[in-house]
C-alpha cells in the first residue's frame, strides 16, 4: 500500500480524525493508508466510516482508471499514425499505471474479504440487523466494483476471472438488497447502477442493464413521496 504518513501508533479515533483531515486536503491516498488501518482494527464500520473507506479508494481508483483510459487512446492514435516509439512508450507507462490499479484493487479485496464480509456476514434479528444488512450488500457491492476495475484493464485468463468474481458479487449484494432493503434505499440504488454499468460495459449486455436500472429508479420514483424528509434527502441524491 501506500507509506506516506505515520499512522501505526495511532488508536481508532485518531486514525478516523486523520482520515477526514486528509479528505478535506484531497489527499485520497493517505486518506486510504489510514482507513485501511481503521479495517485493519476489526472493529465494524460505521455508515459514516463506510463513505469514508468509499471515498479514499474510489478517488484514487478513479485517477488511475482516468489515467489509463487516456494512455489507451494515445496508444491506439498512435498506432493509426504507425508511430513505433510512441507506441511502446504509450504501452510502457500504461503497463505501470495497469500494475498500480490492481495493487490497488487487491488491497480493498483482501480488506473486504478478510475483514469487512466476515463482520457482517450473520444477519440475525436483532435490532442491529438493518445496519448489518446496509453493511453486507455495502461490502459485496464493492467487491463487484474493484473486480469490475481490474477487469477493465486486464486481458486473457485474468480479465476472465476477475469478469466472474465481479458478477458472482454483484449477484450476492442484488439478491440481499432485493429481499432486504426498500426501493428506496441509496446503497439498493447505488447497487443497481453499479451492477448496470457492468452489464452494459463488461458482459455487454445493454438491454439488461437498461432494465433493471429504469426498473430501479421507477421503483424508487414510485415510492419516494413516502419517505421521510432525511431518507429522502438521501435517496433524491442516489437518484
């Protein structure tokens, strides 16, 4: 991971502390070295401490996507115009930031696997099972997510394994929220799109993933009058 800040002293409060210092500056990768220390404490994660692990590894995921997508359409004019140094080292710098996103993507899947589905994988009925529930469709919902990156920039083998990964976890986190969660539920909401960007972009498969994400916001449309001023504050944000 990432050896930019000194945190290993650190008790959970404070490391919580430093990770909402470090999201105000913008800094995502210390933000993400010190949630991955938060993890790390096998303590469960708050909703608001979910964002948080959300926001630091999806900002730095999302650079680094950015940037490879941008290498990739400099590598493929380069090859329209035949130019061969331009070509390697289009392909070099690609190879490295490729190398950096699955780092990256291993990291949050090994934390997810170890510790955060673990935590929350006995749903019972007792008055925590709501939260637990948020949790557990929360969690696979990002192991499809990081499985989705990887498979994005990976190729043969590979790229066909991380394929299955994501859509088994997709699966896993839409079967809990469909019996689970209302309509009108954000991490319901935020699934769905997910698991349609999926479909349309990796399986290719855009008439299902128009589907069940005009089913969801209709769904969610339907119901929205009912909420209360909070949960609808939240879910008009999701929509």
């Amino acid at each position: 991971m990432y050896t930019v800040l000194s945190t290993s002293s650190l008790d959970r409060d404070t490391l919580i502390k430093q990770a909402k210092l470090a999201e105000q500056a913008g800094r995502f990768e210390d933000m993400a070295t010190v949630m991955k220390q938060v993890v790390e404490t096998g303590e469960p994660l708050s909703t608001e401490e979910r964002g948080m692990f959300s926001a630091a590894f999806k900002n730095v995921a999302s650079a680094k996507r950015a940037s490879w997508r941008t290498l990739s359409c400099i590598e493929l004019h380069a090859q329209e115009e035949n130019d061969s140094r331009h070509i390697a080292l289009a392909k070099e710098y690609k190879n490295k930031i490729t190398k950096e996103l699955v780092s990256l993507c291993e990291t949050v899947l090994d934390l997810v696997d170890k510790h955060l589905i673990p935590l929350t994988t006995e749903v019972d009925g007792d008055e925590d099972s709501a939260a637990k529930t948020e949790a557990l469709v929360f969690n696979w919902k990002n192991r499809g997510d990081f499985y989705r990156y990887m498979t994005e920039v990976s190729t043969g083998e590979g790229k066909n394994s991380f394929e299955m990964e994501s859509a088994a976890s997709y699966r896993k986190a839409r079967e809990i929220s469909l019996n689970e969660l209302p309509s009108t539920h954000p991490i319901r909401l935020g699934l769905a799109l997910s698991y349609s960007v999926y479909l349309y972009e990796i399986e290719n498969n855009r008439t299902e993933a128009c589907m069940i994400a005009k089913k969801s916001f209709d769904e969610a449309i339907a119901n929205l009058d009912d909420l209360p001023e909070d949960s609808y504050k939240s879910t008009k944000t999701a929509l």
